[in-house]
C-alpha cells in the first residue's frame, strides 16, 4: 500500500470557507481530528441544503453517513483560516462518496483529504432509496476522477 499523498487545489470542483474556533484546538495546540470529520459533514450537509437536497426539519428522505476517512498531512489550528474542497469520486443508485480537502487559505496542497459516502433513505425505514435523477444532476457537476 502506498502511503496517501496531499491533495492539490485543482483536484477540487467546489471550495467553502471554513473559520475554524478557539475550542477546536486540542492540548497540543492543533485542531482536534475529530474536527476534521465535524467540518466534512457539515460541508456536505450545507451543499445539500443550498442545493436543495436537503431538508431537515421534514419528512421524506435523507442522507445517513456510511463510511468516512481521513489522511492528515499537516496541522492546522485556531485562528487560521482555511478553504475545504469539495468533489464526487462514485455516484451510485443509492449513494455518494464526497472526496474533501482542507486547506491553509491560498495554498494548493491539502493539510488533511477525507472520504464521506452518504446513502440516500427513507427516513422512517432507514432503507435504501434510489438517488432522484434532479439530486443525481446536481451531484454531476461536482464529478471528479477517483483516488
């Protein structure tokens, strides 16, 4: 197995900024790793939402995490301001795998690249639901080569 790389800027077809809080540094002065999986979700979820995709407050059907990962390459901590990227590397009939960057502001190689897959169901039965073709079209645009 070879060893993950950073990730550079360009591999990325949507960015956000992201201001990272005092208390998501930990003891030893960088941002705690479980930040990192806090920022993922709600990067997604906020991409969801804006797209339409996504409504909490209501009944239907929903996005549930199925698997999640994380390479870390370099820290970041409070108060720097970095950029998450943001790309599809599998689009399925039930769910999607979100390839995320994050990024000291104006750098072009990732700190930390995580994997996000979310499968689309029902939100009663928690069983599978195929992705709608309006949410598939959506998700096109973010279509990026696998790792």
């Amino acid at each position: 197995m070879t060893r993950p790389q950073p990730s550079p800027r360009a591999e990325f077809p949507h960015f956000r900024p992201v201001q990272l809080r005092w208390n998501d540094n930990d003891p030893y002065g960088h941002m705690n790793n479980a930040v990192h999986y806090q920022l993922f979700d709600s990067a997604v979820n906020d991409w969801l939402i804006d797209n339409g995709m996504l409504q909490p407050d209501l009944t239907g059907v929903a996005y549930m995490v199925a698997a999640t990962g994380c390479d870390y390459f370099a820290e970041l901590a409070y108060p720097e301001r970095i950029e998450l990227g943001m790309g599809i590397t599998r689009l399925g009939s039930t769910s999607v795998t979100y390839r995320l960057g994050l990024f000291r502001a104006g750098t072009d190689r990732s700190a930390a690249t995580g994997r996000f897959t979310h499968v689309h169901v029902d939100r009663n039965t928690r069983r599978p639901q195929t992705i709608p073709d309006a949410h598939r079209d959506r998700f096109a645009t973010l279509l990026i080569a696998a790792e």
